[in-house]
C-alpha cells in the first residue's frame, strides 16, 4: 500500500496528496486514528481523506486502514528506494534488501493467478520457445533459457534485435515467445512481438503494465517496480523478472509431470562427475 500510495503521488489532487504525505510519513499513526484526527493533522477536511481512500482503490477509510495495516505488518519496512552519500553499509545492505522484498511481495500479490495459468498452458504445450530481451533484459532471456531447456522443450534466447526480428517472422502456429522489458518500450523488442504475433505465435509478455509491449502481447505478467532504468541498471527489476521466470518454469516442470523426472536426474548424474570429488554433494 505505501509503494503504491508513492506512485499515485503525482496523480493526486492537491489536498489528497497531503493526506498521502501523511500516510507515507506516519503510516502507523494514520492506521490507528479516527478520521477527524487524520483530517486535522494533514489539514484538510474529512470528505478528503475518503477521496483519498478511494483514490488509492479502497472503497473507503475502514478499507484503507485493513490495507495499511497488512503492509505494516508485513515484516518489510518501507524505505525509499534512493540512497544517499551519508549512508553506512549497514544502511545500504538494509536499503537494497528491504526494497528488494518489497518490491517482491508487491508483485507476488498483483500478479493475476489466472494470468500465469494461461502462461504455463502456452509454455507447455509449445513446439518451441524463443526468449526475447535486449541489454539487462537480454540477460534474463539467457536465464530463462538456461532454466526452459532442462525440461525437455526447445529453447533458445536472443539478445539480438536484428536477431529475434528475424527469428520473429519464421515462427509458426504453436511456437510461443517471452518477451522481457522492463519499461516495455523498446521499439525494436516491440516489432519482434508483432512479427510474432503475424505468424502466429503466442507471446507471453514480462513487462510493465499499460506500456506498449504489454498490450501487444496475448498474455502479460506485469513486473511493476519503483525504479528508473535510465539512472542505472535496474538491480530490484532484475530480481523481480528472475523469480517471475521461475514461476512459469516451475509451472511447466509441474505440467509436464513424471517423465521430467528421469530427464533431471541425467542431467545431475552429468553435472555430478564434473565436480570434486571427496565433498559433501550439493
């Protein structure tokens, strides 16, 4: 609720955003008070903060508290996610991970459980599958690769916009792609994603919600995180998309049931004569 009352900030009328600052600034204040006291410390009137309330897509002020209260106890602090020159390691190691579970269960809990049944159904009863991405996006395709072609289905990952364009147009009914963009505004990733879908391919988006690539996809898993990736490199996002990743292969290791089995066991027999012998097996 607190990460989300920090991305409406700007969309709020004037006198809502005093009762956001308020929130955002003594949360635990704001979930125990009556509404006159609430009105009064943000000074403005009460009709106010259930605008407010409602802004936020509560249905009112007893829904917001139950909301607010959730997050509080949740076990994650809430802290802005830039930090400062002043800041000890400790301060940094507490940022980074507080920000990084946040940003976690945010999605974990906006995710349509729906939406990712119709992911791992594409996947699953896909001829092949190609992964898309480009820069710090483009890693997350090589990941997913990596994790895809374990299950026996084929896989491969392209970085290449030049590339995954071409590969676009020669994919066939039953093909299915992973399209990975943080902003989802990548031009040349969205092209790819339209001669995919010309051919008639399944594409399965991992992006943020209302962009341009999200709507041209034919499933979205929207990874929505409190970071601008023209600053640096989207570290929490990075994180975010991983675990996403894990949940459709996961899903589709679950699907294709039994007869993954003995396929992961070669593959660990494999692994395990290329390590050191005389250790505990990991």
């Amino acid at each position: 609720m607190l990460e989300k009352i920090k991305s409406l900030l700007n969309e709020l009328s004037k006198s809502e955003r005093k009762v956001a600052e308020l929130v955002l600034s003594q949360p635990n204040f704001v979930a125990h008070a009556p509404i006159a006291q609430i009105a009064e410390m943000a000074t403005v009137s009460q009709p106010t903060v259930i605008r407010f309330c409602r802004s936020v897509d509560c249905t009112g002020l007893q829904d917001f508290k139950l909301r607010l209260t959730r997050s509080l106890v949740s076990g994650v602090p809430y802290v802005h996610s830039a930090v400062e020159m002043s800041d000890t390691a400790h301060d940094l190691a507490a940022k980074l991970f507080d920000n990084t579970i946040s940003s976690l269960m945010r999605t974990r809990n906006e995710l349509n459980p729906d939406t990712i049944e119709q992911a791992v159904d594409i996947l699953s009863r896909a001829r092949k599958i190609e992964f898309y991405g480009l820069g710090n996006s483009g890693i997350m395709a090589q990941d997913a690769q990596h994790k895809f072609f374990r299950l026996g289905v084929p896989c491969i990952a392209y970085s290449d916009p030049h590339i995954h364009g071409m590969s676009a147009s020669l994919l066939k009914p039953g093909d299915a792609v992973v399209a990975i963009s943080n902003s989802g505004r990548t031009i040349d990733l969205i092209r790819s994603v339209e001669l995919a879908r010309e051919a008639g391919a399944y594409v399965i988006g991992i992006t943020h919600s209302n962009s341009p690539l999200a709507k041209r996809c034919n499933v979205t898993l929207y990874a929505d995180t409190p970071e601008d990736p023209d600053l640096y490199s989207p570290m929490i996002t990075r994180i975010v998309h991983l675990v996403v990743i894990d949940v459709l292969a996961v899903g589709v290791a679950l699907r294709r049931g039994p007869e993954l089995i003995d396929q992961l066991e070669k593959i660990k027999r494999n692994l395990k004569e290329r390590r050191v012998r005389g250790y505990e097996d990991r």
